[in-house]
C-alpha cells in the first residue's frame, strides 16, 4: 500500500561541518512520483539516504505512513522502514544469480524459499528477464542489471521506493526506453517514488512533481510544468533549461509576478538600446537591473531582414536532432544562444534575426555585480544594413560573413 | 510490458512488528569502535609502549637508575648495534623489492594466464609461508658450510659459501619469504580487477605490456602493502638473523637486541632502545605508501565488473613459465626440505649417510612427542579464528574511516609489524608482570590464555594488512542494499557482503594458523609450563642434540600444516557455494 512520507525541518550536518540538508520540508502523497532535481553536492543523495535510514538526520523529522521514522530521538534502522531503493551502481550481489537477487528482497514477508522464487521469477518476467533468471550479474548488460535492481525493489510491494539516479550509468538510447518502463512499473505498483536525478529532461518526463536542491535547501517543488514556467529563482531557471540569458535594465515596473515586462539591452553604442519583452518572475522596481532567462522555446530564428527580428546573431553551430536543427546563435561580446531550432539548416557563420516569446522570457532581478557586457551594434536589425555595419557583431564571434540567405 | 499490479501474499512487514531504536542508546558501532581500541590498547599498544618506555625509564621498570634517560638510545646509534640497524635496513629494503619483484609476475601468470602448475604454484606458496625462517636458513647454511653436505658430495665451490654465507644470502632468504605475502596481496587484488581495464587500454592502442601498465597503478595499493609488509617482516625476523647471518658474521638488527637480553649481564634499556630504531624505520614505508596512494580511490569491485580472461601462453612461453616456477620452488623449497628431511632420516650421531625411520617410529610412539603438536594446533585454528574478526574489523576501520584515529591505527597496526616477536614477548612479560596487575587480581604470565593473547596481537598486524586490499574494494552500496531491502546489520553482512570477502578471509585464517602453528620466539617465552607448543618442543630437542626427533617432528608439523591448508581450501572448493567461488576467481 502506497504510503504518505513527510520531511519535518530535516537537517543532516557531516562531521567536519558540512551541512548537507539544511531545513528541508516535504510532503509527498501515496503513489506519488517525486523527482528531487539538483546538480552534484546539492544534498539530493544524501537526502535518499537519509529517507532509508543508511544515514542518520541531525535534526527534524522523517515520518513515512503512520510511522516516526528519525526525528531527535528515534532512528529507524533501514531494514525496519519497509522500504525499497534502486542504486545508482545497482548494488546487486555478484555471488547471486538475478533471482536471488530478486528474492532476497522477499525475506522480510516471511515467505518460503519456493514462494520467494516463484514471487522472483513473477516479477523477472514483468522486467522481462524471466529467460536471464539464472545468470550472474556479470553475465548480464547494463540495462539489464538495471532491469534486475528494478524487480528487486518493486518485488516485496513496499509502500515506499527510493530511486538514486538509477539511469545514470545507461547510454542515452537505453535510458529513454527503461525511464518509460521505470515510469510505468511504479505507476502500475502505484508505489509512493522518490527518485533522484541530475537530468532535467528526466526529471520532467518521469514526475508527478519536481522538488529542486540547491546547497541542501529545497529551494521549488511544484509540478514540470509550474517548475518550467514559472521557477522561483534564476538558479532554477538555469537548472531546468535555458537557452541563455540577456542582462538589462527593466523599462517600467512589475507590480506582481507574471506580468509582462519591457527590458532594455545596453549595446556598445551609447545611446542606442534594445528592447525585448518578457514576463516578470516577481515584483520589480522601475529602472531595475535583471536578468532575462530564455527558454529555448522562446527563441525563434527569423530572416535577418525579417521584421519579426529583434536581435541579429551569427549561427556559430547547428545540429541535426531528427525533427530539425538545434542551433547556436551567436549575439556577441561572448552572449550565446543554445538550442534555437530551425527546421531548414543554417549555414554556420549566416547572419540571422532572432525574435524572442515573451512567454519563455523570464525576468529576474540581476543580483550579479560583475559588468554588463553591451551587444554590439550590429546585433540590432535595421531596414538597411550594410557589411560594414555588421562587422562588430562578426568580429566579436570570430566569424566571416555569409550571404544573409541561410536557407 | 506487462504492468499489473503485484499479485504476491505480500505479508505484514516485519518492521511493522518491531519497535523504533532510541536515538539516546549509544550507537552500536560507536561501542563496538571502543571495544576494540580497548582491545587494542591491552595487547599491542600497552606491552610494546612498556617496552619502549623502559629504554627512556628504566628506573620505572627497575632496570636502572635514572627515570629519565636518553643514554640508551645513544648507545644503539653507535658502535655494533648501529652497524647492525644500517645492516638490517638496508637487507630488509632489497628483500621487499625482492619479494615483489618475484612474488607480482608470478601472482600475474597465475592470474591471467593458462600457465600450467598454477595450483602447485600456489600451494607452494603456503609451503614456504608455513616454514619459520629459521628453517630454510639452516638448509642453505647446512648446504653451503665448509663442511656441509656440497662438499661431502665432492662438489668444492668456495665462491658459492661466500655469496650465500653473506649479505647476498641473506637477502635471498629474506626475500623469498617474502614473496607469498605479495602473491597474496596481489593475487587478491588481481582477482577484483575487472577484465574492463586491461580491455579499455588494449582498445585504446596499448600493447599487452601497456596495458599492463594501465592495470598496474590499479593494484597499487596491493603492491605498496606487499612492499610495506616485506619490509617489516623483514626488519622484525628473527629466524635468519641468529642462524644465516650469524653465521655469515653479519649482524642485523634482531640479533643485537636478542644478544642484548641473553647477554650476562641482560640490559633491556639497550634491547628497549633498539626496539625504538626498527619500530621507527617502519615509518619509511608507510610514509612511501600514504605519499603513493594519498587522494585516490581503489573501489573497482562491484556486480559490474567482468571476471577477467586466461591469456593464453604458447609453448615458448609455457616451457619459460614453467621453468620460473622450478627454479622458485627449487630455491625457496627444495633447499631447506632438503635439510629437513635429510635430517630427520638420519642417526643423531656418526658420519655415515644410512637412511633410517627409527626418529619418526620413536616420536609416533611417544605422547610426549605428539602432544605438543596437537596443542599447537588447537593454538593455532583458536588464534587464527579471533584474529581473523579483529584484523576484518581493523581493515574497515583503516578503509572506511578517515582522520588521525585511522591514521594513528594505521601506523600502530604497521609498527607492531617491525617490531620484533622476541621484544613483543619480552614486553608482554614486562607489562603483565608488573605488580600493578596483580593487585589487580590479573595474573596471566606463564597461562595458555596469555600466549593465545600474544599470538593474536602478533598476527593481528599482518592479517589486517593483507585484509585491507580486499575490503577497500568493497562497493558500500552492496551492504547498503542488503540492510534496505529489509536484512539486519549482521544478516545484510552475512549475505550480501561475506561472500565477497570469504576467500581473503579463508586465506587470512589459513596465514595466521600456520605462523602460530610453528611460531618460536613469543612460544619460547610465554609459553605455560609443562605445555608447550610444537616449536619449543623442536627446539628443545635440537637443542638436546636429538637431532633426529627435532627434524622428525619438524618434517611432521610441516606436513600436517600443509595438509590442513590443501584440506581446508579444498573443503571451500566443494562446499562453498557456486556464487562464492566465482568471486575472487577468473573465468576457468
């Protein structure tokens, strides 16, 4: 039965002062599937560790069902918490073969050794390893190791399921077919999830809801969709897919979040400046310094003479990725943009004009105190430009000029 | 894919049933930490700091005047005891380099090749680990003396007494025992290395020979161990000491600081001071090793490892690699085999060559004779069990926790290595007779139970050493699988991560079961009286000029030694279960 867990305030301080969980709090529903997003040391497999009971917390409390799992005067061993995990290496035992690996995890129900076996084979066959039931480990391929640490943790029905980055050590092709068949094994098991990952892509494909790490805090939790629309903080943004980000001075005021905004971007011609439109990601003073993270989305590549463009970039690289072309667009003074797609390739080194969605433009107070770099002049379009013209802009990416028809 | 829900009698938990651990309790790996610093502190650090604190305070231990004195320790860096110091360190250095330098390419071909005699090989291996130094040292000395067995056999060549009776000599012997503690180390190591890197440097454009040296670095911390222990069995023998060097009018280091105890008048303060000198040599190389692997992380064994493949020799390399083993079982066995077995099979007295069975009819049929084998195999299977626990849990402390505890247990744990087993016994004899303990009610000198506490402190080192290599490339993640899906401490141990480490462990067991069995010097002191173990009982008899009952019983020790070991791997060959056996082992 699927079971509610809550986090309580939790702090886990290391010995030597390294704070890895600092005031985490966290409810997650039964049968939901909670993705703990965050880069590496941001505390997210520490916070699995702590939720099975491997480590114990310094302070708060874990509750799973009805049951204190750790608060100030309790730890619960791992092997009382009637949970289940997936490790990042697998930790299956090499001297076992993968039904024994599978069963061993049916000890704890007080089954017999043949119902243990016949519950194992039951659950290789849904993974789909029946066939591989007696082979080592070692005599298996990464995916299906991977397979085997899956039936093993969904084997025993525990409430709880604990996911530590399970995909990390797949190739790319692998990791998209087992994530769907994690995804639909765990839905169908209607087990409560915690799963961890460094991959946003991952993260947004597999949850229900996406909780987001940084230093120890859980700084968003929210669904893919509130993560990826309206992120609580630039690290967020940048942690969930940015294309890039301008820097500016916001035209006007914000009174709330999600208001559209105008932002002016300073060029290397004083005087002259342009002007973008994005949504406000929180009340913004007029006149004030923010920075503006695009989406990928947001950013559409036009004709240079296009009158939809609003900036001008040179393609630095584009790549083919089946639907289309994802390219990198160059602004200038080292502002790139990433993952512009295009439906025809560009040639590298073409001139082309750039017109933002003020939808996927998010404006956040620029708390950062290093200089603003000035796009060049030749990144504004004008009805009539001349090479001249645009030999700042090329200059600045290194670039020769190409016929402004990319196409 | 099918993806109903779970079908199975899923049960009530367990968990459900037992009640939460209380936080406020002391942790059990906390008390269990103390318990064995505890048990630390009262068998090695305490005698040997006794010891030590007597060549600075001898008046402390009435054995002089002064409570504070450097005097000793300057006395030892001069005149013959720093000849012997400087001749002890430098033997023992060249005997490491030689023990590795035979032990790695054997531990290699028996590793990853067809070569054929792999099983002997290794069994030879024990062989020379079971004989005490002081055994195979008499071969050569029988051998090679002017009046010695070469010459009788009419074959006069004075350059070869020269070079064996010398430093030369010396060294060889030293050396060679050494070699199956790097085969060991090594051999485990070789074991937990995956196929994946040796293919990874092939695939890369390395040839055989760079591949090798890819997966040498790999297996460093095995041969730093290797090094480190060779060069402290080394500095600490006893056995080639009194008899090859004796001989040979080489001094080393142990034979000083015996002299200096069964010298009239004894002077522990010297022995005590020179203690301190090859104790401290130990630190070259632990700091060599801690410098060497400082940073790096050797975890490579975990399900996803690939056993590793044969390589296949051809018959040139067949016909050399079985040359290599001749020549090394030649010279580190069938010398001192040799001197024993000719021994035994002779009268005591008169020069004739008449082969007789009379010394091993007289010993069968004599409890006397027999009775102190039989004790020293209880000694020995009793140590070995208790030292196996502590050396295991040693070798995680040293792997898994780090700062100045570890790094303190470490070089106690190396140190107690170097240091002599005729000082440890004289410091045990020192610290439990110290009238403190009595008063204490504690008087265990001259019992059975303070020689079993000896012999356990003594292998402890050793053992622990050899362990570390397998359990630093234990993936954590296996124990922690275990206890997660719902085994207890012990049980996730049992089953998820003894299998991995059965074979080190056995090994282990086998290694300190053969040195107590035939362990002299810390017998000879401590041992109860009207007790004693098969050693003193050679030695006694040898000594009593019963040459022939001495190397009967010798032969038969060796023997059963032998045939326990070969008993014991076969018994874990055939019992053990077929997941255990291909850990630890290449694809056959």
């Amino acid at each position: 039965m699927p079971e509610r867990i809550e986090l309580e305030h939790v702090r886990k301080l290391y010995p030597g002062g390294n704070l890895a969980l600092d005031d985490v709090s966290l409810a997650i529903q039964p049968g939901e599937l909670l993705v703990l997003l965050g880069s590496s040391g941001s505390g997210k497999t520490t916070l699995l560790r702590c939720l099975c009971g491997i480590e114990r917390i310094s302070g708060g409390r874990i509750r799973i069902g009805e049951r204190t799992m750790a608060d100030d005067r309790v730890h619960l061993p791992p092997e009382r918490r009637d949970l289940a995990m997936v490790f990042q290496d697998y930790a299956l035992w090499p001297h076992m073969v993968a039904r024994d690996n599978v069963a061993f995890a049916l000890r704890r129900r007080g089954m017999t050794r043949a119902q243990r076996h016949a519950a194992a084979d039951a659950m290789l066959a849904r993974v789909g390893l029946q066939a591989l039931r007696d082979r080592y480990p070692n005599e298996l391929s990464g995916g299906e190791q991977q397979r085997v640490a899956l039936a093993r943790a969904l084997v025993a029905g525990t409430g709880v399921l604990l996911c530590d980055e399970p995909l990390s050590n797949l190739d790319a092709d692998l990791r998209d077919r087992l994530r769907i068949e994690i995804a639909s094994l765990v839905r169908a098991a209607g087990v409560t999830t915690v799963y961890i990952t460094h991959d946003q892509a991952e993260a947004f494909a597999l949850a229900d809801r996406v909780g987001v790490l940084d230093h120890g805090r859980l700084v968003q939790v929210g669904t893919p969709e509130e993560i990826y629309s309206s992120p609580c903080s630039a690290f967020v943004a940048r942690f969930t897919g940015l294309s890039g980000a301008l820097r500016g001075r916001l035209v006007g005021q914000a009174r709330a979040a999600g208001e559209p905004v105008e932002v002016a971007l300073p060029t290397s011609a004083p005087g002259h400046a342009a002007h973008v439109r994005a949504r406000a990601m929180a009340p913004l003073r007029s006149g004030a310094a923010v920075q503006v993270m695009l989406r990928p989305t947001a950013v559409q590549m036009v004709d240079a003479d296009s009158p939809e463009a609003q900036l001008l970039a040179v393609v630095r690289d584009a790549a083919f990725n089946g639907r289309g072309y994802g390219c990198v667009l160059a602004l200038g003074s080292g502002i790139e943009l990433t993952g512009a797609f295009s439906r025809r390739r560009p040639a590298r080194g073409a001139t082309v004009g750039v017109r933002l969605e003020a939808s996927g433009a998010l404006a956040f107070a620029d708390d950062a105190t290093s200089p603003v770099p000035s796009l060049p002049l030749g990144a504004l379009p004008g009805a009539a430009r001349s090479a001249r013209e645009r030999e700042p802009i090329l200059e600045a990416t290194g670039m020769q000029a190409l016929d402004d028809d990319w196409d | 894919m099918a993806v109903a829900p779970s079908p199975l009698p899923v049960g009530r938990p367990r968990s459900a049933r037992a009640g939460a651990q209380r936080r406020g309790l002391p942790a059990l790996a906390t008390l269990g930490q103390t318990a064995f610093w505890v048990v630390l502190v009262l068998i090695i650090l305490a005698p040997c700091a006794a010891f030590l604190v007597l060549a600075v305070s001898p008046r402390l231990f009435d054995q002089g005047s002064s409570y504070l004195t450097l005097q000793p320790l300057a006395a030892v860096l001069t005149g013959q005891t720093a000849v012997a110091i400087g001749n002890s360190l430098w033997v023992s250095a060249a005997a490491a380099a030689l023990g590795v330098a035979v032990g790695l390419p054997i531990a290699w071909l028996c590793a990853r090749t067809d070569a054929p005699l792999r099983g002997p090989v290794t069994a030879s291996m024990w062989l020379v680990l079971l004989l005490p130094s002081w055994l195979p040292s008499l071969g050569w000395v029988r051998l090679v003396q002017l009046d010695g067995v070469m010459y009788r056999l009419g074959m006069n060549l004075p350059f070869i007494t020269h070079a064996i009776l010398g430093p030369a000599g010396v060294v060889l012997v030293l050396g060679l025992r050494n070699v199956p503690f790097s085969f060991l180390a090594i051999s485990a190591a070789l074991a937990g290395l995956g196929q994946e890197f040796e293919d990874a440097a092939r695939v890369h454009g390395a040839s055989r020979l760079g591949a090798l040296a890819v997966v040498g670095p790999i297996i460093a911390p095995a041969i730093w161990s290797a090094i480190a222990i060779g060069f402290a069995e080394a500095v600490s023998d006893f056995g080639v000491a009194a008899t090859l060097a004796y001989q040979a009018n080489f001094p080393l280091g142990t034979y000083q600081l015996y002299a200096a105890i069964n010298n009239f008048p004894p002077s522990f303060p010297t022995a005590a001071a020179m203690s301190w000198l090859l104790v401290a040599s130990v630190g070259i190389p632990l700091a060599l090793q801690a410098r060497a692997l400082r940073g790096r992380s050797y975890a490579v064994l975990s399900g996803r490892s690939r056993q590793a493949t044969r390589r296949h020799l051809g018959p040139a390399g067949r016909a050399l690699t079985l040359a290599a083993f001749l020549v090394f079982a030649l010279v580190a066995l069938g010398v001192p085999a040799f001197g024993a077995v000719s021994g035994s099979l002779l009268g005591d007295y008169g020069g004739s060559f008449t082969l007789t069975t009379a010394n091993y009819s007289a010993m069968l049929h004599s409890s006397s004779l027999t009775d102190p084998i039989v004790r020293s195999l209880q000694y020995g299977a009793l140590t070995a069990s208790v030292t196996v626990v502590l050396g295991y849990t040693a070798a995680r402390f040293l792997t898994r926790a780090k700062g100045p505890a570890t790094r303190l247990l470490d070089f106690l744990l190396l140190a107690a290595v170097a240091i002599p087993s005729v000082i440890f016994a004289a410091g045990y004899i020192m610290a439990y007779n110290l009238p403190l303990l009595s008063r204490l009610g504690i008087n265990l000198y001259q019992t059975v139970g303070l020689l079993l506490v000896a012999y356990t402190a003594s292998s402890l080192p050793t053992n622990a050493r050899l362990l570390v290599g397998s359990v630093s490339q234990l993936q954590p993640s296996l124990h922690d699988a275990a206890r997660v899906h719902g085994a207890g401490a012990i049980m996730a141990w049992l089953r998820g991560v003894a299998p991995l480490i059965s074979r080190p462990l056995l090994y282990a067991w086998l290694l300190t079961f053969s040195a107590v069995f035939l362990e002299l010097p810390i017998s000879q002191l401590l041992y109860a009286p009207s007790q004693p173990p098969v050693s003193v009982a050679i030695e006694d008899n040898l000594s009593n000029y019963h040459f022939g009952v001495g190397t009967a019983q010798s032969v038969l020790a060796v023997a059963l030694a032998l045939g326990i070991v070969l008993c014991v791997l076969g018994a874990y060959r055939l019992l053990a279960p077929r997941g255990w056996l291909r850990i630890g082992g290449p694809r056959r």
